[in-house]
C-alpha cells in the first residue's frame, strides 16, 4: 500500500504536537483541521517553559567558561530566551484578545530593547551617546520599512489584494509622525545646545511628552476607539480557542524570567558585538541595527504570520505598534537614566538618516493611506530597507 506523503508526515508531527511556531509543520493544514483539539493550547511546549530557567543558568555558567565557549553559551541562550518570551507574550496576547493582544506583544519586545540600551549606556562611556537614537531609529526603518514591506510582499503574493482599516493605521502613522520628528530630528535644531544634544529641560519635556502621547494611543487603540485596530472580516485562520488562566499566568511568569535573562546574557555579549563592528570597521550605528533586528526578529515572524493568514490589520498593529512602543517607551526610560546619572545622550539624527526617515514615513502615509495594499507597495517600502541597510555599512 503506497502511503500519501501528508499522511506520513502526519503521523510524524500529529497536531497534538505542540510546535512552537506551527508554521514551521510541514503541512500547516494538519494543524488547521476543524477537529483539532482545544488541548493544545491548554499547555505550553516543554521548551517554552524551560527555556527561560535554562538561560539564567547559561548567564551564571559562562562566568567560568573561557571567553569564546562563554560567548557561544550566551549567543544560543540570548536567541533561547528571546524566542521563548515573544512566545509566553503570544499566549499572554491570545488570553487577552485583540487588540490588547498585539499590545502586549510590542511592549514586551520594547522592554527587550530598553533593558539592552540602558545595560551598554551603564556599562559603556561618552561614545555610547548616541546609541538609543541609533537603535530607536534602526527599530523605526526595520518595522516600517523591513517587516511592513515583507508582510505587504506576501500577503499580496498570496492573497492579491489585502484590506485593513485606514482610520487605525493613520492614526498610528500620525503618532509615529510626530514623536519621531519630535524626538529625533527636533534636537539637532535647537539653540541651547549646539549639536544633537538637548539641555536637562529639553530632554525632560521630550520624554514627557512622548510618554503621553504614546499613553494616548494606547487608550485610543485598546478603549475610546478599539474597532479601527480590529480585522475588517474573518480570516482564513480556524479559531483556536484561548488557553486557560493558568497557563496565561505560568506564560506571564515565564515571561518575565524570559526578560531578565535577555537583559543580563545581552550585558555579558554587548562588549563583543561592539568589538565585532569595530573590527569590520562598519560604524558605531550599526551595533543599534544590531540590537534592534534582534529584539525585532521574533515579532517580524509573528507580523509575516499573520500577513500569510490574511490578517494585515493584526500585522500593521505589531509593526506600527512596536515602532511606537520603541519611541513612547524607550526615550522617556533613557531621558530618566541620563538625568539621573548625569549621562550625556545625543537624539538628533545625521542628514542622511533624515531624509531616509522623511521618505519613510511620506511613503508610509501614502501607501497606508487608501486601506488596501498588493505586492507595489510591499516592493517599495523594502527598497527603502535595503538603501537604509546599505548606507548604514557604506555610509
């Protein structure tokens, strides 16, 4: 009897299977059969909830490895500990329902990026001035330019044409517009201090202010105004039902496990991606491109999952959402230590990082403007990710 490759692999990875990203299955199908039991999110994966534990005990264990074994440790732990938290955070989101979901998602990749900026400012001298502006900026291009073109790319591959509500996605674009003009460009145009820095006062009123503004959204995007950041029509995807209250508060736990060893193993190999940059002699910025692709690969893969499901809307609000968590969040934290501890900080972007963030966001307004996006629109935005790669390494 001659057995269907489908069948075979079935047997092989059974949907009971609890795979941690199910688009990894073989036959994604399997997965989406009505029938599947509601189990499987009644438990999270063994690896999910491990991983976290073991990444703290890699963090003390490298103490007393030698420097290259300690960095191999650290490097698979850090992408261990990564994945594992945007995973706790998914299943915190799928408890929560949307559009909290994807909220949650996003501040949990931005504390990620926080706790690295403030570890390698405290750890670091006067030359890591400029590093929040450099990852905030990188977090900016990679989100609006990397993912939301590729999730634009496949879902218009895939789908031809794909709708989303337009009133959600300016009103994400204003904001964004606005605190990144405000916080990065604004500063290299002010009298009191010469350069892209800003005096005590500035820079307590740009964190200020960006911290309410991005308040503002959130109550706009999860209260007032909660049906312009949901999916137009049902998609494609077969309902999973939410996990239970206990699994949602292990995941929550978890989660913040999952943060701390992200923090520290991120603290023990700063120092050598920092070495690696400068033995490539690319420039300083390109260790903030580092640190954001990072923390932003895990959601990127989680935005193309929802884009190849037809559900654009859940992709722009990771994306825009996370480039707006990035600013709301990261510069008021970073304004906080730098008063605090008296550490200068530079926001003002170079001419040429400008322009890219003024085509960026005019592109931006325009292709997200009409509510429905194909592959055009997906192609643009990732030639402006390539020219924003490519002039970061040959400025």
């Amino acid at each position: 009897m001659i057995c269907r490759p489908e069948v075979l692999i079935g047997a092989m990875f059974p949907p009971s299977l609890d795979l941690p990203y199910p688009w990894l299955h073989p036959f994604p199908e399997i997965l989406e059969s009505p029938t599947m039991s509601s189990s499987k999110t009644a438990k999270l994966g063994h690896w999910t909830m491990y991983m976290p534990i073991v990444a703290l005990i890699a963090l003390g264990v490298a103490a007393f490895l030698p420097n290259a074994a300690a960095l191999t440790l650290c490097a698979a732990a850090l992408a261990g500990a990564v994945f594992s938290a945007v995973h706790h955070a998914e299943t915190v989101a799928h408890k929560v329902g949307e559009p909290f979901g994807t909220l949650v998602l996003a501040v949990a990749v931005t504390i990620i990026e926080v706790a690295l900026i403030v570890s390698v400012m405290l750890s670091s001298g006067p030359d890591k001035a400029g590093l929040a502006r450099d990852t905030v900026f990188a977090a900016i291009m990679i989100v609006s330019t990397g993912i939301v073109g590729l999730c634009l790319l496949f879902g218009g591959v895939r789908h031809h044409t794909q709708g989303f509500h337009v009133e959600g996605a300016s009103a994400a674009l204003a904001v964004l517009c606005a605190l990144s003009v405000l916080t990065l460009v604004l500063p290299n145009y002010t009298n009191s201090v010469i350069g892209p820095g800003l005096t005590a006062s500035q820079l307590a009123f740009e964190g200020v202010i960006s911290l309410v503004l991005y308040m503002v959204f959130v109550f706009v995007q999860t209260v007032s105004h909660r049906d312009y950041f949901l999916a137009k029509a049902p998609s494609e995807e077969v309902h999973v039902p939410p996990p239970s209250r206990r699994t949602a508060v292990l995941s929550l736990g978890l989660l913040v496990v999952a943060l701390v060893a992200v923090v520290g193993l991120a603290k023990k190999l700063s120092p050598a991606v920092e070495q690696a940059v400068a033995t490539a002699g690319a420039p300083k910025a390109v260790v903030g491109i580092v640190i954001a692709a990072l923390v932003l690969l895990p959601e990127g893969l989680a935005a193309l999952r929802a884009a190849r499901a037809n559900k654009l809307q859940t992709s722009l609000n990771l994306a825009l959402g996370s480039a707006l968590a990035s600013i709301g969040l990261t510069i008021p934290t970073v304004a906080a230590v730098s008063l605090l501890l008296d550490q200068q900080i530079e926001l003002g972007l170079a001419p040429k990082e400008t322009v890219l963030l003024a085509v960026t966001l005019l592109v931006s307004v325009l292709t997200l403007g009409t509510g429905r996006t194909t592959v055009l629109q997906g192609a643009v935005h990732l030639v402006l990710f390539a020219a924003f790669l490519f002039l970061a390494i040959v400025p």
